[in-house]
C-alpha cells in the first residue's frame, strides 16, 4: 500500500529511570531530509535515531523530537564532604569557646558554608540508554507509519477515482474523433460543389483531401499513450513501495499527451473535453505531491 509522505507519530517509555518520549512529523519534500532534536547529553543517539528512521522513511521533511524527564532517575548524587565539615564544626566552637558567643550551628547553616555539599552527576549508561531510546523511536515508527497508510489509502481511491474519469473522458476524445473528420469532408464536398457548380466533382481528390486531414488530427497514438500510462499508474498506485518520485514522471507524460490531442483537435466538443482532462491530470499531479 502506498504511504503519505505527510504524518504523524509518537510513544513514550522508560529507560534507566528516564522517561523518554519520542514524537514524529513530517511534510512533503523531494527527498528525504530527517532531523533530530535531542537534549545536549544525549547526542550519543542522535545518528542511531535517524539511521531508524532511514529504514522507514524514503522521502518527506521529518522531524524527530526526543524528550528526556529525569526528576524520578536519581541522576544526581549529594555528598558530604565529612573532613571538611568536621573543619567547620572544630573551628565554630573554637570561636565559640574563644570569645564567649553561643555555638548556634545548625545542619542547614553548615551545610551553606564552601564545599560541605558537593553535587556528583550519576554515570549513564550509554548503551542500555541508547537502546531503549532506538526501541521508543520503532514504536513511535509505527504509530507513524499507521497514520501515513490511512492517508496514502485515501489517497490512493482519489487516484483510481480521478483514472477512470480520465478512461471515460479518453473514451469520448475517441468516439468523437471521427466525427470530426467525416464533418470535415462533408464542408469540403458542399466548398467543391458551390465552387465547381455544374462541373463534376473528382472524388479521389476529396477522398485524398480527407485522408490527409484525418493523419493531421489523428489522435490515436496519443490515446492508446495514455491507456498505457493508466495501466502503468493503477500498478504503481497499487504497489507496496514507494513510489511517489516515478509517479510524477508518468504524471508528465500524462500531460505531454493531452497536449498534443488539445493542439491537434479540430473540434469545439473534444477541446471541451481535453480542457477536462487536462484538470483531472493536474488534479492527480496535486495528490501524488503527497505520495512517498
């Protein structure tokens, strides 16, 4: 099933007391261009992440932000610097025994003095930390691919949809074709008989004349191009890879044939029709932009 390069995706978890969220955006682009957002401390998994997202992703603008909660980790460590305070505590009574004043330390007046507490960050670990991050990010991966294959089927029916308008509107180019040249001749029989009056009319001529207005405005090769180009979309579109890139250049042959039926057309009704079918083409060309 074809996907929507637009989407998103997340999931959440916990890793070595951290808890992790990874969340998932994209929007079309050419190619693929992956972005990822992560705090200072863990740039570590920064190239694991998008390679992750590489094994899901073939084209599109996607951004992944990955958040990092540690007030439940116990990532820092309070110690006490024990020879340094009992420093303090010896010298406050010293003063105190000195001078005669009240020895009025307190636990929290001590413990503001320089270098009593000190702050130690708690060792990580990267790898464990690295793989729980990877194992959030598959998950958020699949919550995105989910929603992209719920927009790539709507896509897909807007497609087929706009096809078989394009089939039926191919159809009447067709039918109407011939029309065009038999009224041709016609005008040319009732031209010769108003110029030639009594005299005879040649008829191989006008047979001739015919025959090289309808290889003038034959459209033909342009309509059996076109069927093909149809059947060749209704494969893509209803293939499992991606495909949005190769779609876009049949969408351009597309184009290329109603062209030329539009230039050749000698007949009001079938440019109605071509102006028709070069909407519907335009209207494809728009979808497929959101194609993977």
């Amino acid at each position: 099933m074809i996907k929507s390069m637009t989407g998103y995706g997340c999931a959440k978890g916990a890793v070595e007391g951290l808890q992790i969220a990874v969340e998932l955006k994209s929007v079309n682009n050419r190619y693929l261009d992956v972005s990822v957002r992560l705090p200072r401390n863990f740039l570590f998994v920064e190239d694991a992440v998008k390679s992750a997202v590489q094994q899901h992703i073939s084209r599109g603008k996607v951004d992944v932000f990955v958040s990092v909660d540690s007030t439940d980790s116990g990532e820092m460590n309070v110690k006490v610097n024990e020879a340094l305070l009992r420093g303090y505590l010896e010298a406050l009574q010293h003063i105190a025994e000195e001078y005669h004043l009240p020895n009025d330390a307190s636990a929290l007046s001590v413990s503001r003095f320089p270098d009593v507490l000190t702050v130690e960050k708690k060792d990580l670990d990267a790898d464990a930390i690295s793989a729980g991050i990877l194992g959030i990010a598959e998950n958020a991966l699949k919550d995105f691919d989910a929603m992209r294959l719920r927009e790539g089927e709507k896509l897909r029916e807007d497609v087929l949809s706009r096809l078989g308008t394009i089939r039926a509107l191919v159809e009447t180019v067709e039918q109407e074709s011939p029309k065009t040249v038999a009224a041709y001749r016609a005008r040319l029989e009732a031209k010769m008989a108003e110029v030639l009056d009594s005299a005879g009319i040649d008829e191989n001529r006008i047979l001739a004349e015919a025959a090289i207005f309808a290889d003038h405005i034959a459209v033909d090769e342009e309509t059996v191009r076109l069927r093909s180009h149809m059947s060749q979309l209704e494969t893509m579109i209803n293939g499992n890879s991606p495909t949005g890139r190769k779609i876009d250049f049949l969408i351009q042959e597309f184009n290329r044939e109603a062209n030329t039926i539009g230039s050749k057309c000698q007949n009001s009704d079938i440019a109605h029709t071509v102006v028709d079918l070069k909407s519907e083409i335009e209207k494809i060309r728009e979808q497929i932009q959101n194609i993977e």
